[in-house]
C-alpha cells in the first residue's frame, strides 16, 4: 500500500480500458484523495506511507475524492475505477463506506473470538454444534472518524451452540467479554481487530447469567433512557391495556427502548437519505399507561418521532394507523403537535398498508414497526406488501403467547386463525412434529418465509417474558447487513435461544 505510484499506474490503466485519460500525477493524487488527504504531498508527509505495510483495513474518502476530481477537473467515472485500482494493489480490504467497514469488523471479531483457546475448550465441554456468536460492537457508532484514535471497545456477548438431541445436555451458552483495540494507521487506515477474550464460560445446564461485571464503555455513554415529557393533549384517548389495568413494563422498557436505540444508533446512515419514513400501521393512540405507574407516557409512534428530532435525522413522513379510527386519530393529534409530518389511516392493518405504500416517496428510508396485540393479527400480507419498497427495515412484535397457548388447536381447518400470519403453514407441517415442537416449528416457518422475500432476520430478538411466560419477541430484519448489525448492538440483552421454553 505504501506503493501509491502502483495504485495510480493500475488506475491509468484501468482508467484507459473504459475510454479516459488520465495524468500520472492526476491518477496520484485522486488515490491520495480516496485515502483521505487532500494532497498527494499532504500524504507523503503525514507518516502514513511507511506506516501502512501493517494496515489491514482502509475505509474509502468518497467525499474528498470527489471533490478532488471537480478541482482538477478529472472525466467523470474515474473514482469508481479508482476504488477498483485501490482495492486490487493494496493489501488491504477496502470498505467503500463505514457501514462495511463495521461488518467486516464484525465478522473479524467473531472469528478471533472462535479462535480463543479458552472459547473452544468451552464449547468442546459444551457437547454441542456451533450456532453462532452473539457479541456486537457495542458503542462503535460513537466513533469519530474526524478525531478519534485507536478504535477500543469492551465486548460482551455469548456463543451460542445448539445441542445435538443424541448427546448429554450441559448446556448451550458460553459468556464472553473481551476486549478490542483496532490500531489506527491514518486517516482513513486501521489495523487488523485485536480481540483479548477475558472470559468464556459454559454456563451450566443453562443457568441463568451470572450479573456481568460490566465496566462502562469505553467512551463513558450514559445508559440510554427514554425521556417521559407531558401529553400534550391529555384529553384523548390512552392505551391503558387489557381490562385498562395498565400495559405491561415491557412495552416502554423493551418494546420502545430499542426501537428509540435502533433510531438514534442508525442517524448516520439515515441522514443519507433525503427521505426517511416510519410506518406503523397498528399506532394505538400515541400514549399508554403503564401497568403501576400514576402517569402516561409517550406510544411506539410518539418515541420514534422524538428521537428522531432528538437525533438531528427527523423522520420526514411518519404514516399511522389503526383498526380503530378514534386511535388512529389521537395518535395523528399528538404526533402532530409535536411537529411529525404525519398522515394518518383508518382500518385494518393488511388494507392500510396498501393505503400507506402509495405514501412513500421513492427511494426512501423506511422502518416498519409492525406491533398487532396478538399473532392473529400479524398478516403476512402485510409483510409481503411493505417488502416492495426498496429500501425498508422490519421491527415486528411476534406474539408467543398465542401462539405457545394455541397453535395446536389452529390445526383444525375450521379454527385456523394463523393462517393470515403464515399462509400454508399447515400443508408444510412435518408428519411426525410432536405437540412440544410445533410453536417452534411454527415460528421458525415464519421465519423461512420472511427469509424468502430476501431479508435476513437479526439473531437478537428481544424476549420478553412475564412470571416465567414468554409473550413475545421484537424480530427484526432487513435486506442489509449494517441495519442488522445495529439492531445486534441496540438489542443485545439475554438473548435466550428461540425457543428455550419448549419442553
Ligand atoms: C399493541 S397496540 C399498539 C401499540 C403501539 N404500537 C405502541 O407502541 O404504542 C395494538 C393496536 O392495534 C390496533 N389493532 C388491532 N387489530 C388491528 C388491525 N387488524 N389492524 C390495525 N390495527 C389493529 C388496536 O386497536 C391497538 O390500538
């Protein structure tokens, strides 16, 4: 990579093959430019050269590039082939924009991690077969690539095995900390992950976890909260949940607080898009009571709307709905005197969402937050409908309490009522499943069929559970590894395996 003058020939040529001309000293500085100096010179003079022999990773400046082909007047096209020089002559992995960067990261954290001496005698002990690794870069989204050093990083998280039915069950979860240090070389150059795992254990037989030792991150973040402001409009309707006892803890605690981190933790690559939209086409009224508490607080909708503002990438549409229209109406109200553009539809979710796509600008960033009340309500039409918008990311509420509770008598055809949230579910049912396996069984069919409309489902799936009852999951996918991997990050938690309930 010291070799910028190889990176410049291969541009020339490849620069030729497509029909444009460009100087060797044009060719040099646009690869100086790509690697984040403004200069060719400023980069001879910054140490770098010599220092990038070590580097593994290089994080493309596409701005800078840019602005450096406009002043020296280059054809258009050339950066892309530059990129493409860059990336065959250097050895390094070129990451054409900080979201890939961030995987690749990931995926390198992993792999050190199962290299671990003592992560492997852990999961030898385990008797059990890899199923993944469950530790996220917690905290990266905060880097500064402006002014920040090193990337460091305490890691928490566990390995997660599957057990083989034939062998003796000791147990599937393996705690790991650990911490990362990724050298910085340069502007836009960082050294291969260095992961030191200080601790991996086998928690026996599934024992709960033992209470982290956490330190704070690195940066010192304040743990995230979600902030309780008045009801501007008091006077209307407020979800107060079944029997107006209260709606469980989870909602504001799980539910709410990772859509608000996910929102807040995705604001660089939203503020990308012009056009940003949130859909929630089971809004409730915008405001809910908390089971216990004396005051309200902010619905799904209402927290979206404020972290976006609070996280300087304000939704630009937010679309609502509800089966009851004097909901839909209140949430409208509140959103609205909080500034949201919003637009609101009255009716069932699976003809609203139609309604709302013809909404939605092309091109725009979208977050769906599908939450119905139960499984029956969860159409997979729904799903089906939004997944035609290019560019849109899912955060469901997939009920297990209706589903643990009653799947088996929704075999009989005149019953059915999960059909809506997974058509065919019953002509694909193996022949053998016993009565204990179907919620699985069921639940992972879901997630085949989300799979097959090309998205990819995160392994954190929120569990929230009540006295011992498992009520839901918050699922999440997309179309994108980076979404995926900040839901990884915002929802990490005990993320017990998808079905531990089942006997
Ligand atoms: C769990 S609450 C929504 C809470 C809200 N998303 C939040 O986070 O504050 C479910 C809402 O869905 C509405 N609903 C029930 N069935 C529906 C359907 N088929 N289509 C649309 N809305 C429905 C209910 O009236 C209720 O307001």
């Amino acid at each position: 990579m010291g070799d910028i003058s190889s990176s410049a020939y291969a541009l020339r040529q490849r620069a030729s093959a497509r029909g444009l001309q460009i100087s060797t000293g044009h060719a040099q500085q646009l690869a100086a430019a790509l690697i984040g100096h403004k200069t060719l010179a400023a980069f001879q003079t910054s140490g770098e050269p010599a220092a990038t022999h070590d580097a593994a990773h290089l994080l493309i400046d596409y701005e800078l590039a840019e602005d450096r082909a406009r002043e020296l007047s280059l054809p258009d096209g050339l950066i892309p082939a530059a990129v493409d020089a860059l990336g065959d002559e250097m050895p390094v992995a070129v990451h054409k924009g900080w979201d890939d960067f961030v995987v690749a990261l990931q995926d390198d954290v992993h792999t050190e991690i199962l290299r671990d001496a003592e992560v492997i005698s852990q999961m030898t002990m385990a008797n059990a077969g890899l199923r993944y690794v469950d530790v996220y870069l917690e905290g990266l989204e905060e880097f500064d690539l402006d002014t920040g050093g090193p990337i460091e990083l305490r890691l928490t998280g566990q390995v997660l095995m599957d057990q083989h039915p034939d062998r003796v069950f000791y147990g599937t979860e393996i705690d790991v900390e650990a911490s990362l240090h990724v050298h910085r070389f340069g502007k836009r150059l960082f050294g291969h992950p260095e992961v030191r795992v200080t601790l991996a254990k086998l928690r026996w037989m599934n024992e709960p976890p033992a209470p982290l030792v956490k330190e704070p991150p690195v940066n010192k973040r304040q743990p995230f909260q979600l902030p309780i402001c008045p009801d501007a409009l008091p006077d209307l309707v407020v979800e107060r949940g079944p029997g107006d006892q209260g709606v469980g803890w989870w909602v504001p605690e799980v539910k709410h607080t990772t859509l608000a981190k996910y929102i807040s933790a995705t604001r660089k690559a939203q503020a990308k898009f012009p056009k940003r939209v949130f859909i929630d086409p089971f809004c409730g009224p915008g405001r809910l009571q908390v089971k216990g508490e004396s005051f309200t607080r902010a619905g799904g909708s209402v927290v979206a709307w404020q972290q976006s503002v609070d996280s300087d990438c304000p939704f630009t549409s937010v679309l609502v709905g509800d089966l009851k229209p004097e909901r839909a109406s209140a949430c409208e109200d509140r959103l609205r005197a909080l500034g949201a553009p919003v637009r609101k539809f009255d009716g069932p979710a699976a003809s609203t969402t139609l309604e709302m796509i013809e909404h939605v600008p092309a091109n725009a960033l979208c977050l769906a937050y599908i939450d119905p009340y139960n499984l029956e309500f969860l159409s997979f039409s729904i799903i089906e409908a939004l997944a035609k918008l290019k560019h849109i990311d899912f955060a469901v509420h997939f009920s297990l309490m209706d589903l643990t509770r009653n799947v088996d008598m929704e075999l009989d055809p005149a019953r059915d009522r999960f059909s809506g949230a997974n058509p065919g579910w019953r002509d694909r049912l193996p022949a053998d499943i016993s009565k204990a396996n179907l919620p699985a069984w069921f639940f992972e069919d879901w997630m085949a069929q989300v799979k097959k409309l090309g998205f990819q489902i995160s392994h954190a799936m929120p569990l929230v559970e009540d006295s011992g009852r498992a009520l839901y999951r918050l699922v999440f996918f997309s179309r994108h590894a980076f979404p995926d991997k900040i839901w990884g990050d915002v929802a990490r938690g005990r993320n017990l395996p998808l079905f531990d309930f089942i006997e």
